[in-house]
C-alpha cells in the first residue's frame, strides 16, 4: 500500500513538470549519457525493454511512469514517460561491499519517452557514469560498472532493435 502510495505521488510529482522535450536528452549535454532514438512506439518499447530485460537475465525493480500519473491523478494526458529501474541482487551485494554510498544508485535507470512523431526513445545514464563519484569504492566497483555498462548496453541493443 505505502509503495503504491508512494509510486503515485512521484507519478503526480513528475506530472507537475514540463512535458519531456526532445531536445533534452541530448547526450553532448548529458555526459555518461546513451540516447537511443527508435522507430518504435513508446508502448512497443516499453514492451520490447522488458523482454530485453529479462532476456538479460537482469530484475525490472521500479517502474514510475509520468503519463499514468498524470493520467490518474490529474486526468491530464501527456506524452509516453516511463522510467525502469534495472537491477539484480548479485550486483547489489557486491556494490555494497564497495561501496555503501553508492546504494543510493541502485536499480539503475532506463527512460522510454514518446516523441512528437510517435516514435520513442529509450536514454540511460551508463553504469560507469552512475557509479563514477564513489572513489570509496575503488577497483571493485569499477569493475562491477564496466560489467553493468555491457549488459545495459545489450539491453539497449536488444530493446531498440540495433
């Protein structure tokens, strides 16, 4: 009950704010970034992202979609925004043991948003990016991301087709 409560309030939260523009996700301004833009509809990719997920063999942990708060709570209708959060406990314990700090980073995101055309974009902080502030962590946790930044990368190629 409070996790669904909580998924609503972030949902109406993010709803609040601007619709996604395209020209945000750009990735010279978004160092760490991947933007994959795709010819796929959002719900097509949010779909084949899950597939590619599990096809990974990696656990779809969060899910918080604007569109669907913004739909509920406000019965406002906005472009596709979905974000999942990405992890797997193998990967989590061996993050803590590097480093504590850097628990606050998992799951680790990916972001589908709908463009003005109707096709869909699939963006990511790489795990390497995300992890990158915790020195604390030293050579584990770097490797761990580097390990992270291939999987994602082939969640990526498998979600978007390429």
């Amino acid at each position: 009950m409070r996790t669904t409560l909580a998924a609503l309030i972030l949902a109406a939260v993010l709803a609040l704010a601007s619709p996604p523009v395209q020209a945000d996700l750009d990735p010279d301004r978004l160092p760490g970034w991947q933007v994959l833009k795709t010819e796929h509809s959002y719900a097509a990719l949010v779909e084949r992202l899950e597939t590619a997920i599990a096809a990974n063999k990696m656990g779809l942990v969060s899910r918080a979609s604007a569109t669907l708060g913004a739909k509920r709570v406000l019965e406002k209708t906005i472009p596709g925004n979905t974000v999942i959060g990405v992890y797997r406990p193998d990967f989590a314990v061996r993050m803590l043991e590097a480093s504590l700090a850097a628990g606050i980073e998992a799951p680790i995101r990916l972001y589908v948003t709908e463009n003005a055309d109707g096709s869909a974009t699939l963006s990511y902080k790489t795990p390497s990016a995300v992890f990158a502030p915790y020195a604390d962590g030293g050579e584990a946790l770097k490797t761990l991301a580097e390990e992270l930044d291939a999987i994602f990368a082939r969640i990526a190629a498998d979600a978007t087709g390429g």
